[in-house]
C-alpha cells in the first residue's frame, strides 16, 4: 500500500473512482506478503498482488466490482491452479471501491505515512458485520467505526500493539466483538515508521551498507566523529548524516526491537565505547565488522568494561553471513542477507539444499 500511496492519491484528489486490492492473507508460498496492494483506474493499473500470478483476475474483479468483496486465489480440488497461482500458495485479496466519498480519511492516513507518523487502517473483510466498514487508529485516538462499540474497542486494543511492532494481519473476533472467537475477520494493516539503520563509521563500505539499507526500506543513519569524512555528499542513500561521537550519539536517539546497528569503524576508540552502549539498548541487530582477531580482542575490552556474557552473546561479530564477500558492495550484501535470515529465520543455504517451506513465517 505504501508504495501505490503516491499514484492513487492523485486519482482520489481528482475526484477519481478507483478499485483497491489488498492482500490480506497469505497461505504456503505466497508470493506477496499481507498489505501489498493494487490499484485500477480504466486501463491504469499501480502496484501488485502476487508479482504477476492472478493480477489479470484481480484487474477484472477490481474494474467490475462496486462493493467490496473478499476473494481468494490459489490451488483449489476442481482446478489444480485455479486461478495461476503457480507457486502452490493461496492468497486472499479484498477488494474495494475507493473514492473520495467512500474513504474520506485517505488523505489523512497519506500525510502520516509521508511524514512517518504511526496510523493503521482496520477493516472488516469477512463475516456478520458490515464488510468494508474502516477505522482509522493512531496511538492516541481513532476515528470511524466499524459498527459495534465492543468491536472498536477491541480493535483499538490489538491495532495499537500491532501498530507498536510494525505488524499487519487479520484479526478475528465475534459478531460483536467478543475477542477468542473468529466470526469476524478485521484486516489491520500498520503504517509504522520506517525502521532505523544507524551505521557507524563514515568508510566506503558505510556507503554501500547505506546503500543496501536504504533499498530494504530503513531509515538510514551515518554517524561519524570526523566531519571531513561523515559528509553528505560522500553518502547520498543515506537519510541523514551525523558529525558526532558514535557513542554519544547513540545515546542520545531511541532504539527500538526494529532498530540495526552496523558498527564499521573497527577502532578499539570507537567501537568499544559504541558497542557497551549498543549492546545495552533493545536494538534487534547489533553487528561489528573486523577480522576475527580484531574480534577477540574487542571481546577482551569489553569484558573488562563490564559487559556480561549475555550481553556480549547479542553482538553478531564478524558482521554478515559468510559469503565470501570481498568488496563494500559484497560486504554490505552479506549483511543485508543476515538481516534478513534473523528478520524471518531462514537457514542461510542454498535453498536447492533444504525442505519445506521456501517463506518461513518468522524466527
């Protein structure tokens, strides 16, 4: 959804009548994750469902619909590939009329993503309720309903949990709002900010790290204490960059479970200092680089700086998956793919070698 945000808010301020699909669950290998979204206007078309599977089937249901509807794609016992679903997954899409007189809260939600404030949009795709009935949450209010005052309640509770951790799903309940039951779907997807991505050290594999970064959706950060190295020019894909001491620095910003922290400068001055602050913060990736003896002797330091084994156990030293990688640019991909292992538990083998399931649904 927030990649198609720019486009259908054009064709909303116009006064536009559009069809919105939203994934809104997924089962096996599904391409897609819950939110990705697609939008139709004519002959227009922003965004995707299942990278090319059922889009053709989603664009007519999505042009010929005027209510919204849930509909499901995938292997079916009358038609192996009912719909081309390939993979073998299934996908449920809710699709709805969009325009401005149907969701007139869609420029509000628009300028809290584009100025990264939390929202989620909670919806009701299935069941005894009104389906496509909204609520609008924010951390410290909401607004709409979706029928019932037990059920907003409810919803206000688990979207703003959800919201917290950056979570988006179904969410089931009773006919009237009674939670442990599962009458009623709700889907609530989050528009949290960003996570951040501070890396430390102004060096050319910082550049590349940033750049990686950047493409995996972070907010990046490059903080540096030499301001003739930690310039803006030298790192373009970063968000911001910061003439400061690394330690004092992260001391000063909040870290939340999302936040990485990428530790380059393999300077006993600075990463010692940084790192007993990082490993004390709930930062859900704290990575150094440095060979292994420049490893083991940080160990030392930090040991003697205080540092417990559990804490020390959360430093994940030398930094990325063992690639093979050589180069900033093969660096700063062995680290986005251990990111990405620790985001969804993969194994980090080839998948030609393993079983199973190719998407994992969490560590």
């Amino acid at each position: 959804m927030r990649d198609v945000l720019p486009e259908i808010m054009e064709w909303w301020r116009s006064g536009h009548r559009f069809g919105l699909a939203t994934v809104v669950s997924t089962f096996s290998s599904a391409p897609r994750p819950p939110g990705a979204a697609m939008a139709v206007r004519g002959e227009e078309v922003a965004g995707s469902v299942s990278g090319g599977c059922v889009e053709g089937a989603v664009f007519e249901l999505a042009t010929e619909t005027d209510r919204p509807v849930l509909q499901r794609y995938g292997v079916s016992d009358d038609d192996a590939f009912a719909v081309g679903l390939t993979c073998g997954g299934i996908i449920d899409v809710f699709v709805e009329p969009v325009s401005p007189e149907t969701f007139p809260e869609l420029e509000e939600i628009s300028a809290a993503v584009e100025q990264r404030r939390p929202v989620a949009v909670a919806t009701i795709v299935s069941g005894p309720g009104q389906v496509g009935a909204r609520r609008i949450i924010w951390p410290d209010r909401s607004s709409g309903s979706l029928g019932l005052e037990r059920l907003d309640e409810a919803v206000d509770d688990d979207a703003r949990g959800m919201l917290a951790q950056g979570l988006t799903g179904i969410r089931h309940y009773g006919g009237q709002g009674e939670r442990r039951l599962d009458d009623l779907a709700v889907f609530v997807q989050s528009f949290a900010p960003p996570p951040r991505m501070l890396v430390f050290g102004a060096i050319d594999f910082a550049a590349a790290v940033a750049r990686v970064g950047k493409f995996l959706g972070y907010h990046v950060t490059v903080c540096d204490a030499r301001p003739i190295f930690a310039t803006a020019k030298r790192f373009p894909d970063a968000d911001e960059v910061v003439v400061k001491w690394p330690h004092d620095y992260l001391a000063s910003v909040e870290v939340d479970k999302r936040t990485v922290i990428c530790v380059l400068t393999h300077d006993p001055k600075f990463d010692v200092p940084l790192l007993e602050v990082a490993l004390r913060t709930r930062a859900g990736y704290v990575g150094a680089m440095g060979s292994r003896r420049t490893h083991d002797d940080r160990l030392v330091r930090l040991r003697e700086s205080g540092l417990t084994e559990d804490e020390l156990a959360r430093l994940r030293s030398p930094i990325g998956l063992d690639l093979g990688a050589r180069t900033p640019e093969e660096t700063a991909v062995s680290i986005a793919a251990e990111l990405i292992q620790l985001r969804w538990g993969g194994s980090g083998s080839p998948l030609s070698t393993t079983r199973g399931r190719i998407h994992h649904e969490g560590p």
